[in-house]
C-alpha cells in the first residue's frame, strides 16, 4: 500500500528540511541538473506535487508564469508558502494525491521524489491524471533516488517503467547516475535543436 500520511506527518515534526535539500551538494546538483533537463526556457504552468518545503518549488518559479505545488503534509505546506512567498506566481496547497488532483491545466509537471511512495495501483492512477492534465504541448519530468528506500513500496526503476509505459509518450531526457534517474517525457516530440532549427527533426 502507499506511504501513509503520518510518515511524513513525522519526518516535518522532527525537522523543517528532513531530507537536508539546503545543506547537501548532492541535493543542491540534483535540482540543477533538474532545471538543465528542462527542454524549455520558461512554461505557462507548472505543477509539482510532493513539494516538501518548497527548495526545488523556488526554482521552478523563476521558470514559469504560474507554478501550483501540492503537498500532503501540513508542516511541509506551511514550509513551501514561506519559502514561496516571494513569487506572486505561486500557490502551494495541501492535498493528497493521487485522490486530489487539481483540475488545471499543466505545460509541465514535475514528479520529483514522490513515485515511490505510492504503491503500483495509486501511481498508475496518478500517471492517467497527469496525462490528462498535460497541455497539447506538455511535457512531464520524473526523477527518483535509485536505491531502495525502506517502506517504499517500489523503487525508482519501478516507477519510471511504469511512467514509460503508461505516459506512452516520447523520452526527451534520460540522465542516469549511481544515485539518480532523471527522464523527461513531451507530447512535443522535437529535441530542442530541432526546435531551433540546427537539426533535421526526429521522433524518440
């Protein structure tokens, strides 16, 4: 079953940044490489659910004409809203996903850290709302610690095989590492050279 609310109900009780996303470099590179991976300069709207205290929310607002983040902990919404408070743009909620899906429309949704909590029937659902959440041009990037976390009922491998399979969309981004995996899937199928014109385009 998934991840229940009380875990992470706990883990801001005992600390306003459990995961250390201020203090690590390895936190700190991941949400650059993040913000790299993005195939465009700037999006419409952006949707980040599981936002935590909001580190990695604070960049994808400078990228966006409105940002939505959504998390299931009151702590961590309180959090966000701080750490957000400089962008008019943005608005953080509390909901639980994937039970509360927004209505809106999304040129870009970032599922950052938050696959593996759910378990294989709840992500399936939350893959088939954010299809249908995707603008003509949307695209969605997912990017998920690669070992096993206790508790977690899949693992990162898990959740983007899933995401491939059920998204059916074209990969634009795949980035691997010993400790992550990013991928980016976009109903735009052209690379970002194509789109600029420096190559012939072609569909992944």
């Amino acid at each position: 079953m998934s991840v229940e609310d009380r875990y992470f109900d706990g883990l801001f009780a005992n600390s306003d940044d459990p995961w250390a996303f201020r203090q690590r470099w390895y936190e700190q590179r991941k949400r650059a490489i993040t913000l790299a991976a993005l195939p465009r300069p700037r999006y419409r709207a952006i949707f980040e659910p599981g936002c935590a205290n909001g580190e990695l929310s604070a960049d994808l607002a400078t990228r966006c004409d409105r940002l939505l983040c959504c998390d299931t902990a009151s702590a961590a919404v309180a959090l966000a809203r701080t750490r957000l408070s400089p962008f008019n743009h943005a608005q953080v909620c509390q909901a639980r996903l994937p039970e509360q899906w927004p209505s809106e429309k999304f040129d870009l949704i970032v599922i950052s850290e938050l696959g593996y909590y759910l378990d294989a029937e709840d992500l399936k659902r939350l893959i088939e709302q954010a299809s249908q959440s995707l603008t003509a041009d949307g695209q969605l990037l997912a990017c998920h610690w690669r070992p096993p976390i206790d508790g977690c009922p899949l693992n990162a491998r898990q959740v983007h095989d899933l995401l491939h399979e059920h998204l059916r969309l074209p990969r634009l981004v795949l980035h691997q590492d010993a400790d992550f995996l990013l991928e980016l899937w976009s109903r735009e199928p052209r690379s970002v050279a194509a789109l600029e014109g420096l190559r012939a385009s072609t569909c992944n």
